[in-house]
C-alpha cells in the first residue's frame, strides 16, 4: 500500500490515518467541533466581542483560547482583579495569575 493511502487527505497534513478515515484525529476533531479542519483556538478572534466584553465587563460563553487571553489582558490594563477577570473569562484565577506573570516576564 502507498504511503499517501494512509495519511490524512487535508493539504499539509502527514499524520496518519486510520484505515476507515480519510483524514486524522486532530482534523476530525476540528471538523466535528468547529466544521473547518484548519481551526485552532490560538489562531482566532473576534476583536469587536473582545472589546464588548472589556468595556461591559460581562461574563461570556464560547470563546476561543485567544479571545480568552485578550479579554483578561484587557481588563488587565483597567487594573480589575483576578478574580473578577477568570469570573469573565471563564477560567480559574491562577490561570489569569499566570497568564498576567507571563505578560509581565515578557514585558520586562
């Protein structure tokens, strides 16, 4: 059998397949969760959601990993604590801890 029978059929991709599948794990995944193979978390946002929910400071569901991270940096500038940004976020407050010690670390 070809090398090409068994890897996945997106473009650029050279992970394997299974025998039943025509493409692999990860773009099934994307597939089925977000219908686009090509969709990453860390590679989308929404810059109007973003600021909406800064300037209104209101908790929101369904937001990418980086729209997430912008929200938080956000409210980061106008000094809200912690706790109220993972409330927004959605995520705990040591990963917004985090998050703000990378920014800093990054920063200096």
């Amino acid at each position: 059998m070809a090398n090409h029978a068994v890897t996945c059929r997106i473009d650029d991709c050279d992970k394997r397949r299974a025998h039943h599948s025509t493409v692999c794990q990860t773009h099934r995944q994307r597939i089925r969760k977000w219908g686009d193979p090509h969709f990453t978390q860390w590679g989308t946002a929404d810059m109007q959601d973003v600021e909406l929910i800064v300037r209104e400071r209101r908790p929101a569901e369904g937001l990418t990993r980086l729209e997430r991270v912008l929200v938080a940096r956000g409210l980061a500038e106008r000094e809200v604590p912690a706790r109220e940004v993972a409330r927004i976020v959605g995520v705990n407050q040591r990963t917004v801890e985090r998050w703000r010690a990378k920014d800093r670390k990054e920063a200096a």
